[in-house]
C-alpha cells in the first residue's frame, strides 16, 4: 500500500450545477480508458477521450487503465501529450486528481484515477495484486464538496481476469471499507469489475454493505463489454448511505470506438 502525494490544490474548484453547495447531488462516470487506444492499439484517440468525457459533465469520474507515463509511446506516438493522461483528461475541468500506479514496467506504468470537481482531502492507493503478472488495485479517495458537513468517500477499483483473483480482491475491499470508511459516511466504489459472471454483488452487500446502482433500479448489472457489441456485465458503480437516479449505460456512439468497455453514469443523492 502506498500513499500518493500528488493532488494539485485549488481552494475554489468551480461548482458544477449537479453537485452545487446544499444540492446533495453527484454526477458520476466510470470508464476504462484502455491507455488512450482504440481496441487492438490501432490508433491513439486519447484528445477524443477527453473531449467525450468532458461532454458528459460528471463531477466525479472513475479511470481505469490510465497511463501515468510511457516513454515509447511519448516519442512514437503523434499528438502524445506531456502531462500524464490522468492529468492530460483532468484539463481545466476537474482541478482536482489523484492516481494510484498499479502496473509498472520499464519504460512506463499505469493505474487507476480519480478526477473531481470537488477537493480530495486525502487518497490512498492499496495494491490488491495477486500471485502472477497481473497487477491491480484499489484508489480510495476522500472528497469534501463545499456545503456539506461530512466527507464523500470514493474507491476506484479494477479488479484481476481470474475469479480466484476476484474473490480474494472483494474481500480485500471489504476489508478496506471497514477499516477507511465511517459506518455513516456516503461511498461510490466503482470501475472495471471484470465479473462477467455476477458474482461481487453478494460479496459487497454482504460484507461492506454496498449496493449495485444497475441492479437496484433494473434487476440486473448493466452490460458494458465489450462497447461495441456489449454482453458481459464487467463495470459496476456500488454505494450505501446514498440512493441513485438515472443509471444510464453511454451509447455506441461515439463512445464504442474511445473504449472497448462502455462507460457508466449514475446520479447519487447524499
């Protein structure tokens, strides 16, 4: 486990009309970003990404899969930006980020990341890998939207292939919410699952009390994977001590070619 220290502060972030002071709303977005390619690496469309994204309006957006630095890339790869991608998305709209470096490898790594309309108080980054080469983990952010007397928290997660991997990584989870997170306080935990097979909704509600947006208003996980042509449920958006409108799972279009996982929205009342 370890603690980034890496949040640009800004003590009058905007206020977006979503999420204004006393309103008790929060637009949020999950997306893997696939490291700013198409599916199969063909082409690089991170600008579109971003411009997608920001169309959205979330204050609270989710990143998987989102490069810190790839020194390869930076000197191949047209338009690579100079800024980290977590940064490069964050732009002027959310001043506040933080990333949590999960994989790294020689010439670079990437994690997962939060952007925020709001301030992020503290983040902590928890290594949830298991045995073998895949790397993953956990980014718990704490957020203090002006005009509310307690704190929002936020986990980011993406979770291993192998569903050993997966039980082992919802317990860990579960673990962390009972540790790092007040019984009272408002909680999104949200991003790449990878459970095509639906089996963290019992693990979460069971052991952390989190419930899954999706199947609370549906009955059934939204599916998101793959974007083009979705049939496996793999992200989720999961709170407790809040209630959610609107899930919506984002169109094909544009959004089948920025990601091979179709991106979520939710509106959470605090």
């Amino acid at each position: 486990m370890s603690s980034l220290p890496h949040i640009p502060t800004d003590p009058t972030p905007p206020q977006p009309a979503t999420a204004a002071a006393g309103s008790r709303r929060l637009k949020v977005m999950t997306v893997n970003t696939h490291k700013g390619f198409t599916a199969l690496n063909r082409r690089f469309i991170l600008p579109e990404l971003r411009e997608a994204v920001r169309t959205v309006g979330a204050d609270v957006v989710f990143l998987q899969e989102v490069l810190g630095t790839h020194e390869r890339h930076a000197r191949r790869v047209d338009n690579w930006p100079e800024a980290p991608h977590y940064e490069f998305l964050a732009d002027t709209m959310w001043p506040q980020f933080a990333y949590g470096r999960n994989a790294v490898y020689p010439r670079g790594h990437h994690g997962n990341a939060l952007l925020c309309k709001f301030p992020i108080v503290h983040h902590r980054n928890h290594d949830v890998s298991v045995a073998g080469p895949e790397k993953r983990g956990l980014l718990h952010c704490v957020i203090r939207p002006p005009g509310l007397a307690f704190d929002i928290h936020a986990i980011c997660a993406h979770l291993g292939l192998a569903e050993s991997h997966r039980q082992q990584q919802l317990e860990l989870l579960c673990h962390i919410v009972r540790d790092e997170v007040p019984a009272d306080a408002p909680l999104i935990v949200a991003g790449d699952f990878n459970d095509w097979r639906s089996r963290a909704d019992r693990v979460l509600e069971d052991g952390a009390g989190l419930k899954e947006v999706f199947r609370t208003a549906t009955g059934k996980p939204a599916r998101t994977f793959p974007a083009r042509f979705p049939l496996l449920p793999l992200d989720r958006i999961y709170v407790r001590n809040a209630s959610v409108s609107s899930p919506v799972v984002l169109p094909r279009t544009p959004w089948s070619h920025l990601s091979d996982h179709a991106p979520l929205v939710a509106e959470i009342h605090l």
